[in-house]
C-alpha cells in the first residue's frame, strides 16, 4: 500500500478504483462459477446461451467503470508528471482489456456449436484465470 500523504483527492480515486475492481472480480466469479456449470453436461442450451450474454453485458458495464476510474487516476498522476507510474498502470489497464477480450473470443469460439470439448472447457476456465491476474497488479 503506497501513501498518500494528505492527497485526499488521490486516496478517493483508489478508493473508488479498488470497488470498481471488486465489482467487476465479483462478476468475474460469478460468470466463471456458471461456466462451470454450463459446461458440466458439454451441452450449451438457449437459456445458457442468453445468460453467457448477460455477463458478457454486466462485465462491460463494470469494465467500463473500472476503466473511468483508472482514467480518473491517470490524469491525476499525470499532473503531477509521474511518468513511470502513468505507463504502469496504462500497461496494466491494457493487460485486463486484452484479458477480458480473450475470455470474450474464447468462450464464443466454444459456444459456437453448443457443444464443449474437454479442451474448450480447460482453456476457458485457463482464461478466467488469466483474467482475474490482471487485477493483482491494477491495485493502487
């Protein structure tokens, strides 16, 4: 935990990142436990189908906030001229963005023919995983 000194302002905006990180691990989980359970029976039906959309749609929502807030804490550090810190977590917010992608293209790849192999199944629980990394590291 770095400080922060009496920047209340700065302390505010990881206050208000780390929740938007929360919210969206929390949807994260929720969407890997279903998978699981989708993929269970190596059959995806119609209502699996809409629900997989839903949290496709809810993590948007809570992607979009998180990437506001980490806006929020970039031009704040780069007013200050902390280079190396606004690369950083550009770095990382880029990190997650590609991650949530992968997951995205690799669960409709699979869902494609509404069947899952053995493979499909390990690669997208793999992609959950590689994920829910990214958040280790946005953390301010």
């Amino acid at each position: 935990e770095r400080e922060y000194g009496d920047d209340e302002e700065l302390r505010t905006l990881r206050e208000n990142t780390n929740i938007a990180i929360l919210k969206l691990q929390a949807t994260l989980g929720m969407f890997l436990r279903d998978m699981q359970e989708f993929m269970k029976d190596n059959e995806l039906t119609d209502e699996e189908a809409s629900q997989i959309t839903t949290y496709k749609s809810n993590m948007e929502v809570e992607r979009a906030k998180l990437n506001l807030q980490i806006d929020n804490v970039i031009t704040r550090i780069t007013e200050q001229n902390e280079v190396d810190k606004v690369t950083r977590l550009t770095t990382q917010k880029n990190l997650l963005s590609d991650s949530i992608n992968n997951l995205y293209t690799n669960i409709d790849t699979a869902c494609t023919d509404k069947k899952f192999t053995n493979i499909e199944m390990v690669t997208i629980t793999s992609y959950f995983s590689t994920t829910l990394f990214p958040f280790q590291n946005v953390i301010m």
